[in-house]
C-alpha cells in the first residue's frame, strides 16, 4: 500500500505541486487583498478622524475669534464715544433750550403775540432733543456742568444752529466709524488667531509623529532650543508679541478712520437741516455715498483700496507699539528665533491684508453692518417693522446704482429723529460687555465668505515660517531674477553655438559637401556623423569631474573655444578622413557642455524653481535648428568667394562665431554660488540655505499657391528656410509645458503627453506617403519636434534634480548624458539613403525608442514613489535621521530626502 500511494505520488506530483502553488498563490494573495483592505480601511478611519478634529479645531478657533472681538471692542469703542461726544453737544442742546423758555416765562407782556408764535419752534425743538434721551446710554462723566478743555479753558459759544449741525456731523460719524473699526477688528482677529491656529496644528502634527527621545541617554551638547515646534507655533513669546499687534487699531488705527468718516459726512450730509424730512430711500442713498467716499467710487477703487495702515503700525514703529501696549520692557530684547518667526507672522498678515480677498470680504462685513444700521433705523426712526425694500441702495452690489424713484406713500421722518437713533445705535455697534452684539451676529451668520476667508488661510500650509536667512535688501524674485540674468543667457548662447556646430554639417551636405568629398554613396556620411558620438559618450565622465575641479568658466569656455576652432577646420577638410578627423575631435570638445551647463544649473535652482530654467536652456536647440538653417540659408550664397564653396563658409564663419564668443564668455560666465562676486554676503546664504534645504547642502505681390510651397523643397537654400517653423513651435510647446510643469510641481505626466504627441506624429509619417499629402507630413514634422524636444528636457531635469550633492548630481548627470548619446550613433544609421523616400525603418526605430523611453519613465515613476513611502514609513517607525554632514555625504540617498515626481 506503501508502494501503491508512492507511485500514485509520483505519477500525480506534477499535478499535485501546481495545486499546491495555486492553493498557496491564492492563500497570499488572499491574505495580501486582506491585509490591505484592512489597511484602507484603518486609514479611512484615521482620515475621518483626523478630519472631525481639524473642523472641531476650526470651529472652537472661530468662536474664539468672536468672544476676542468682543473683548477688544470696548477698547476702541469708548475711545470713539469720547472723541465723538454726542450725549454733550444734545446736553448743551437742551440747556440753551431751557435757558430760552426762562427767558420768556420770566418776561414782561408774554400775550397772545408771543403765545401764538413761540410754541411751535420750542416744540419742534423738544421733540428732537427729546429723541436723544438714549435710556442710560448717556455717560455719568457727560452729566452735569459744560464740558471744560484739557486745560482748563471752556469751549467758545455756539448757536443752536451750530450746535445742530454738529450733533449730525459727530452722531453719523460716530456710527460710521465704530462700524468699520469692528468690521476690520473681526476680520484682523479672524487673520490672527487663524494664522496661529494653523502653526498650533502643525506643531502639535509635528510633536506626534516625532519619535519620543531616548532619555536615557546622556547629551554632552545642549539642543533644548532646537525645538521645531517652536517655530510652528508652540512659542508663547511670539504669539504674545504678534496678538499685541491688534493694540494699532484700537489706539490708532480708528482715529486715521474717523477724519476719513468724517471729512465723508460733512460732504454728503453737511447741506441737510436736521428738521429736514428724509425717507428711508433717501437716507439710503446718502448712507451709500458716504460709504462710496471712504471705500471708493468704483468696483476697481474699491478693490484696491488700502487697509493696511488702519491694522499694522509701519515697521520703524513696531518695537514702540510693542513697548506701548505693555507688552515688550524697555530693555526687553527678542532672541533671534522669537524676531524672525515675529517678522514672518507681520510678513504674512500684511501679505493676507493687502490681498483682493481681504477687500471683498471687508466690503460685506460693511454691507451686513450697515444693512443692520438702516434696519434699526427703520424700526425707530421710521416706526416701520417691515423690512427695507430690495431696491433701496444699501450695499455696493449690482442694483446698488439704481436709484427708484420717489413713492409718495413711502414713510418719512426728520433727520433729527435719525440722527438719535444713530447716537444710540453706537452703543450697540460697540457693545462688547453684555453680548450678543447684533452687529457681530448678523457678520458672522450672514457672511459666509468671513468663515471660508478664515479656512483658507488655516489650510495655506505653504506659507510656514522656514529656517532660512531673512532678505532684508531684496525680495527672492528679485534674487531669482537676478541669478536668471548672469547665467540664463550665457548657457543658452553656449549652448546654441555648440549644438549649432554639431548639427551643421546637415546643412553643409545640402550646400554639396558630399559631392565635393566624394562620399554620395555608401555609408561614409554616415560614418562620419556616428563618430562624433563615440568621444561624445566616452569623455563624458571626466568632463564633469574637470568641470568642478578647473572650474566652470574656465572649462566651458576653453571646450568652446576649442570645438569652435575645430569647426573652422573642418571647414577646410579636403577629403573623408579629414571630415572623420575633426568630427571626432568635435565630439570630444563638445562632451562637456551639455552635462556641465546642466550641472551647473542644479547648482542655482532647487528642484521646483529648475524645470522651466532647463527647458529655456534646452530650447536653445530648438533655436539653433531654425537660425542654423537660415544662417545657412545665407551662407550658401557666398559660394565661389575667396576660393571656397558655400558648405565650407558653413563651418569657417560659424567656427569663428563660436571662438569670438568663447573668449568674451571666459570673463562672464559664473561659477558656483560660493564663489561668484555678484551676490552679496545675504543673498549667498541665503542662496546657499534654500539650495540645502531642497537637496541638501547642496515679392510679396507675386501670387502663391500649392504648386509654389511645394516647389520649395526643390531649392536648397529654401528648404533650409523651411526648417524654421517646426523647430520655432518646438520652442514655444516646450516652454509651454516646462512652466506647467514648475507650476504644478509634477514631472510624469509632462514626460509622457509629448512622447505621445510624438508617436503620433512619427505614426502620420509611416502612413502618408506622397507628394499630394506633403502639408500633412509636414505638420507631422510640427508633432515629432515639439513632443521630442519638450519631452527630453523633462526627463533630463527629473533625474538631474532628483540627484543631491554635487558629487552625485555631477557623475550622475554625466552618465545621464553620455549614454544618452549612444542614441546618436543609431539614429544617424537609422536613416539611410536607400530608405529614401519613406524611411520606414528610421520611423519605426524612432518610435520604438519613444516607447522604451515612456515605459523607463513610468518605471522610474513607480521606484521614486516607492521609495518615498518606504523613507516615510521608515522615519514613522523610529529611524534616526542623519545627521547634516551624513546627509551632505548620502545627498539623495539620505533618509529625510525626498524624490520628485
């Protein structure tokens, strides 16, 4: 039986081994499908409630913005009641009223003449005055005898109609002024504690993921100041000193805001008489213009209305203000942790405060203020309980111009009557003692932009304080403008020349150059193309190592010299050998230009500043593929001068440009940032700083039609012309997607969508053949350049940038480029002349290495992406990170780096 089960074993076994494989592929796979949908569902889990917390936070910081307000708005609100003393002027108001009726109770023959005439304007006068009876509004320090100067010396007499006239100008300006200060301290508040709200999360994010400290271990060194959550937020002293900043407004800011108020009012109300009757359209509409004085006429004043004086002091006057409001002693100083994170917090406010959205945001606080102004009004000046009519100009929105006309049946009341429920209405606008505030209330419940202001500035993580040096005689787009200045234009012209030399001898064989050296047939042309690449390739390397050791101006400029004085000799080649000569040494002077400028272009920009810097760089190309074929285009037309023929003025005039240019460029071109003069000590580090963060230390009447534009591709010197177009749209695709690609900080999908565009248009020249689809093909011509020449500087600056340290970014761009190359010798074999007129083989080839190129480019993608969640899970379980000179050491390959993609 033994035997029997052994030989069913044996027969069965490669049965038996591949049920085993699959019940055990199937047992992993099932508990790898399990595994990870256990994962989601504990990171959904997690999400949701990191999710609820952050709107529990946001929420709890909004109501702490409301009860802030209501605590600081007394502050000002007294101070504005005190400038503005209402409650005296009507006091005084009532006195002289008083002192008129003793007069005439007191007097001789008081008949029926003064009976009959004294009442009424006694009356009327009652009955304003008696409106002002504000029901304990009136302050115990206005009562009693007239109001005496700080000095001692009493106000000169008024008449009654001056009196009037400032109980109007003070009460509406009174009101106007206490709005917009609470309009602009909600808002403020909303700025700060939202500002400081944020930097608490993200220290408190920080303070959980950090890996607890070992304390057993014993430090030598002390690093308890080297604590990062004080710079996001946790720093007691910094939060003090920056809330202290609210003190401007209340002190300060309000009285630069009320002779604006009131300097308005007098111009729109200083006509009325105040017995006058107003309606409720009326009083509106002069509301609105005085709102249109102080905030702008227009929708575009408006919009650019400045604020920003009101809120923060100037920054001259900001260590007083800090000594005025108690917070700072005289001889109190700030570390230099507490001022830079202080001045980034005053940085960011001025930058949130001077934005559009501020403005509009203001503009309906204002709206919903005074909406609520004329509501109560309404209901106590014009005994209305209905609500004002939608037409009725209260708001600066699109019906706000529209004025109706007058409706006979709308009710009136005095101005004066107005005027007393405005002086009562100022108590409540500042109200902040006995909540609620209705004013208050009606911003936050009727603005819902106040709340989405408030969420976008606590979601902005991209403003966080960093540790880089503060520029304090510059700005960074400043600096960034002045660095693309020095070494923008000198790479790009280097390299237009160098690749100008390289790919002109294409356009010398269209001037006869093959037929004067006697290699029409065969594959010597070729030869002669593909032997420029094998030094090319080889010298790569150590032109990079040479690059940093003799330094960049150096090197480049004497490999430029060199390759241009070449160019001029090949110019003079007489025979095969000779062309094959100097095309080699050609291609051993050019090896360093393209890896070197690359190189030192990733020694200026960080990785989200240089994708739109290497693809202007690279664009050169582009250029130099249209201006080569019209430089020669005119070249050819010195045919027969001195001797020469016209490919030979090809070489020797572009030759010499290149040599003129190589000995002005030894003086300009810049070395490293460490060592150039034209940057200051504080941009240098500042330079040096941000580089290190990022990747560690680190005839035109004549008639044209189809016949004639196909015609053009018989005449050399045309056809040359005819290059222009395709290699000019290159250049405007490739910038195109090289901004695209900085803005959105993304690389993958930038390399892919062109070598796609590419392949179509590499797949329209396989299929349509013929003179009759000449325009198709060569719009297809306009795909192959743009997808081709956008996609490679992508793909260049992805791998260069994502290499830290200069010692990998300088070899490992080297070899980048060097085997690039190796493409270069296949593709001048790929298109051969018996291929002519179809070169199907060279199509194919070409769109064979496009799709081998997306496919390392998608797996590229897939091992950065890796990678990084391999680096973050790592750091999440505890690993200890490098320190700075372990980093300078690994570059890229440190824990803490991450890859772009």
């Amino acid at each position: 039986m033994i035997g029997a089960t052994r030989r069913w074993f044996r027969r069965n076994r490669k049965g038996l081994a591949i049920g085993a494989g699959v019940i055990g592929a199937g047992y992993l796979a099932g508990q790898y499908v399990l595994s990870k949908i256990s994962e989601a569902r504990e990171r959904m889990s997690s999400d949701r409630i990191a999710r609820e917390n952050l709107r529990r936070r946001f929420e709890q910081n909004q109501t702490d913005c409301t009860y802030t307000v209501l605590a600081l708005l007394p502050t000002a609100a007294e101070d504005i009641v005190d400038a503005l003393p209402v409650e005296e002027l009507t006091k005084e108001l009532q006195r002289k009223r008083a002192e008129r009726l003793a007069r005439l109770s007191a007097g001789e023959g008081t008949g029926s003449d003064l009976s009959s005439v004294s009442p009424s304007l006694p009356e009327d006068d009652r009955r304003s005055l008696s409106s002002f009876q504000s029901d304990g509004f009136v302050r115990t320090s206005q009562m009693g005898e007239p109001s005496v100067e700080g000095d001692g010396e009493a106000r000169p007499k008024r008449n009654k109609t001056q009196l009037w006239n400032e109980v109007k100008i003070t009460s509406i300006t009174r009101s106007f002024t206490l709005v917009y200060t609470l309009s602009l301290l909600t808002l403020f508040t909303r700025i700060q504690l939202n500002l400081l709200g944020r930097r608490n999360y993200l220290s408190s994010v920080i303070s959980m993921a950090t890996p607890p400290a070992n304390e057993s271990t014993i430090r030598l060194e002390d690093h308890d100041d080297d604590d990062l959550t004080q710079t996001l937020g946790n720093d007691f002293e910094t939060n003090r000193r920056y809330l202290a900043f609210s003190w401007w407004l209340l002190h300060r800011g309000w009285k630069q805001l009320m002779n604006e108020v009131q300097t308005a009012v007098t111009e729109v109300f200083g006509p009325l008489n105040p017995r006058e009757d107003v309606s409720l359209a009326r009083l509106s509409e002069l509301f609105l213009e005085v709102r249109k004085r102080v905030e702008g006429h227009t929708e575009e004043e408006r919009k650019h209305r400045k604020w920003l004086s009101y809120l923060l002091p100037p920054c001259e006057g900001e260590d007083k203000l800090l000594e005025e409001s108690g917070v700072l002693g005289v001889t109190e100083l700030a570390n230099s942790q507490t001022a830079t994170t202080l001045r980034h917090l005053l940085d960011e406010t001025a930058d949130l405060i001077e934005s559009p959205t501020f403005t509009r945001v203001l503009m309906l606080l204002n709206n919903e203020c005074f909406q609520t102004l004329i509501q109560q009004c309404t209901a106590d000046a014009f005994k209305s309980t209905s609500q004002p009519s939608t037409s009725v100009p209260q708001s600066f929105t699109s019906v706000a111009t529209v004025v109706p006309g007058a409706d006979s049946s709308e009710p009136k009341a005095k101005l004066a009557n107005v005027l007393a429920v405005l002086a009562r209405q100022a108590h409540v606008i500042g109200n902040g003692t006995n909540p609620p505030n209705i004013y208050l209330t009606a911003m936050d419940q009727g603005v819902r932009e106040l709340e989405a202001f408030a969420a976008v500035i606590e979601g902005h993580v991209n403003a966080l304080p960093t540790d880089l040096p503060q520029l304090r005689n510059t700005t960074e787009r400043k600096l960034m403008a002045k660095i693309d200045w020095h070494l923008m234009p000198c790479l790009c012209v280097m390299y237009l020349l160098a690749f100008l030399d390289r790919v002109n001898i294409s356009n010398a064989a269209v001037l006869g150059l093959q037929e004067d050296l006697n290699i029409v047939n065969g594959t010597k042309y070729n030869t002669a193309l593909t032997i420029f690449f094998v030094p090319y390739v080889i010298f790569e390397i150590p032109s990079n190592i040479l690059l940093k050791k003799l330094r960049p101006h150096v090197w480049l400029t004497g490999c430029m010299f060199l390759f241009g004085l070449v160019t001029i000799c090949q110019g003079l080649v007489s025979n095969w050998g000779g062309l094959m000569t100097t095309r080699w040494f050609l291609g051993m002077f050019e090896t360093g230009m393209f890896p070197g400028c690359f190189y030192l272009l990733g020694m200026w920009y960080k990785r989200s500043e240089a994708q739109k810097r290497f693809s202007f760089f690279f664009s050169s190309t582009t250029l130099a593929g249209a201006f080569g074929g019209l430089l020669a285009s005119g070249l050819g037309k010195m045919d027969g001068i001195r001797g020469y023929r016209g490919w030979r003025w090809v070489f020797i005039i572009e030759g010499l440009i290149t040599c003129v240019v190589s000995l002005a460029w030894f003086f300009v071109i810049p070395d490293f940032p460490e060592e150039v003069k034209w940057l200051t000590d504080e941009e240098r580090e500042f330079l040096k700083a941000k580089l290190a963060k990022d990747s560690g230390s680190a005839g035109h009447d004549a008639k044209i039609g189809w016949r004639e534009v196909l015609e053009v591709f018989k005449d050399s010197i045309k056809t040359q012309l005819y290059s222009i177009p395709p290699w000019a749209a290159a250049w405007g695709f490739s910038m195109l997607v090289a901004i695209l690609s900085d803005k959105t900080r993304h690389r993958f999908a930038f390399t892919i969508v062109p070598m796609l565009i590419a392949m179509a248009g590499f797949g329209i020249l396989l299929n349509v053949h013929g003179q009759a689809h000449r325009n198709v093909q060569y719009g297809a011509l306009f795909m192959v350049t743009s997808g081709c020449y956008s996609a490679m500087p992508v793909i260049v600056c992805w791998f260069a940038m994502n290499l830290a340290g200069h010692r990998r970014r300088s070899v490992g761009t080297a070899w980048q480029i060097g085997f690039g190359n190796i493409g270069g010798i296949i593709s001048t074999y790929a298109f051969l002349k018996k291929d002519a007129p179809e070169y199907r083989p060279g199509y194919i080839i070409s769109v064979s290495f496009l799709s081998f190129s997306a496919a390392c480019c998608m797996v590229y993608f897939a091992a950065v992406w890796y990678d990084n969640r391999r680096r973050d899970q790592a750091i999440a379980d505890g690993t200890a990170i490098p320190s700075d000179e372990d980093q300078e050491l690994l570059g890229d390959m440190a824990l803490n780096y991450r890859y772009n993609y």
